[in-house]
C-alpha cells in the first residue's frame, strides 16, 4: 500500500485513475469527484475489502506473468521495477502523475504492466499478446475505457521518468469467474494522447489552478458539498423565507418534473419486461441463449423484526435502542 507521503504527492498532481473521471467517460467517478480529492483536506481511510484485496492479488498476478515469461522465453534478459518502492507518483510538467504497478525493463524499452482483477469478462475483448518474444498483436482488442485512459497515461510519463522508450503497456488481468488469466496490450497513439493531455491540461489549470469549481453533478462528492454548504438549522426550524425565482429555477423544477416521469415510464417498463420474461420461463430455472443467461429461482426470504407487535410487548426495549438521527432537508416540487 502507498505511504502517505506518496499519498500526499499523489493528491497534488493528475495521476492516471482519475483521467477517465476528468475526460468524462469513467463508470466509477466524475470531475467533481476528482476535483474534491484535490481540493480538500486528504483524508486516509481503512482501504476497503475491495481494495485490500486487489492490492494483494496484485503482487500474485505480477508473479505469475514473471513465471510465465521467463517459462516461455528463457534467454529474455529482464529486470522487473516496481514504483511503489520508490519515490512515486512518477511525474511530468509539475501536475501530470502516474503510479504503475510494475515496469519490464529491457535494453531498448521499457513496458508499464499493470495487474487487475476482474470477476468477469464482460467489457473486455479477445487477448491481443503472445508471451513468445514479448510479441503485441496489430489488431485492435478492448478494454473498459477507465484502464484504457489509464495506460495511455501513464506511458508518456514512464519514458520521462526511466529514459527509455515506452511503446506499449501490458494489462494483466485474472478474472476470478472463470479462473483464468489473460495479457491485453496498450499501444502508443500520439493523436490520443496529445488530445487527453489537452483536455486534462485545460482541466487542471481551470479547476485546480485557478480554483474554479466545476458543475454540480450526480457525483457522491457533489451530493456531499451541497449538504455541507447548506446544513437545516439546529434545531430544525424553517428559515421561515422562500428566494425570488430569477427564472433559472423554473428551467430546474420543469426538468427535474420531466425527468421523473421519464423514470416512472422506464420502471412500468422494466416491471412490464420483467413479467413478460418470467411467464416465457414459467416453471424451468431460467433460459440461455447465444451471449446470455436469465434465471428465475426461488430464493430464501429474508427474516424481519415485527416492530408492531415489538413495540406492543416490549416498549421498554424500543425506547432503550432508538436513535434520533440528526435533522436533514428534503427537497419537493410541485
């Protein structure tokens, strides 16, 4: 696990997990997110059993590609450089910053390997490496978009930082579902590249530099501020005043109000296709087909505590475990 001085260097500059949050195009962060973590103060947590775990994986899906190169390609000359040893993040132009797994340093390269683990194989295309001679395939494969921004990176930074070529990085990947492990190769482009250093360059100056904070979204650090900044009253009370409409609040309410009817008609959806799906299945366990599977089965209900007949018999008990959570706001429209 990283230390919390490379923690602490690692907060002040964009390292590689957050480019997909800040490019738009992450399914686990936005920029706000990214922009809370710069800006407040850092805040080290227990890591969760997610992360514990990925981190002790990691150094077992590293040994096991070792094993399997040297296996494959005996006279290869390779030494193995792991970052986190060492002062890291790696960084470049002050505020661009990456934090590889592990490097293979050969005479003329160096390749950035990066180990995940994965429960299935769903986003991920067909394995583009060959471990005989180091060999990347030419022909495209993919990758989900966070670990792909990830790699292209992390790349130009390696070759800053070791003073040797990087052409390429190298996803090991075990997927724990189907008990396999598969190499996926991440070329150099120089069009992508140059274009995600912009965006993240123009980004950075913006909202971290010039300390502009970016818009509100659905984000969890969003959600967060906006409870911060404006917390209900001790005691509860009202503010007791309503705020004059500009005209931009009737926009919001008219969207929200849109919004909501649109997720109304894609739950009676979701509920009409789930019932259609059910009766096709009847009285077998599910269906499977070309690419899917759907079951039906029975499942053990979940016990419950009767709180009626617990506050008939036993008030004392209730009143002795009841918490009073603290006041908080609701939001309605109408």
């Amino acid at each position: 696990m990283l230390t919390l001085e490379q923690l602490q260097r690692r907060q002040s500059c964009l390292t590689a997990s957050s480019v997909a949050s800040v490019l738009g195009i992450s399914k686990w962060g936005t920029g706000f997110d990214v922009y809370a973590s710069k800006t407040k103060p850092l805040e080290v947590d227990e890591p969760s059993p997610a992360q514990l775990r990925g981190h002790i994986f990691e150094a077992a899906i590293i040994d096991f590609f070792e094993r399997e190169l040297r296996a494959v390609n005996p006279d290869l000359e390779f030494d193995l450089v792991f970052p986190s040893e060492q002062e890291t993040p790696f960084t470049l132009e002050d505020w661009r910053g990456a934090t590889p797994d592990c490097l293979l340093v050969l005479d003329d390269e160096v390749i950035l390997i990066d180990a995940k683990t994965q429960r299935e194989r769903r986003d991920w295309g067909d394995t583009n490496f060959n471990y005989k001679g180091l060999e990347t395939g030419t022909r495209e494969t993919t990758i989900p978009l966070d670990y792909d921004c990830q790699m292209r990176w992390s790349m130009p930074i390696v070759q800053d930082t070791m003073d040797k070529p990087c052409h390429r990085s190298l996803l090991v990947v075990f997927f724990t579902l189907t008990d396999t492990f598969e190499v996926f190769s991440v070329d150099r482009n120089a069009c992508v590249e140059e274009q995600m250093v912009e965006n993240c360059r123009n980004w950075w100056w913006k909202h971290i530099v010039a300390g502009v904070e970016p818009e509100l979204d659905h984000s969890t650090s969003a959600c967060a501020a906006v409870k911060e900044r404006f917390p209900p009253r001790a005691d509860g009370s009202p503010a007791g005043e309503m705020r004059s409409d500009d005209g931009a609040g009737k926009t919001m309410v008219e969207q929200l109000k849109a919004v909501k009817l649109q997720k109304k008609a894609l739950e009676e959806e979701q509920k009409t296709l789930e019932n259609r799906l059910k009766a096709y299945i009847g009285d077998a366990d599910g269906i499977i087909g070309d690419g899917f599977k759907a079951t039906w089965k029975p499942q053990k209900g979940r016990a419950s505590i009767d709180m009626k007949r617990l506050k008939t018999d036993h008030p004392e008990i209730i009143s002795t475990y009841t918490k009073q959570e603290d006041f908080y706001k609701v939001l309605r429209i109408r």
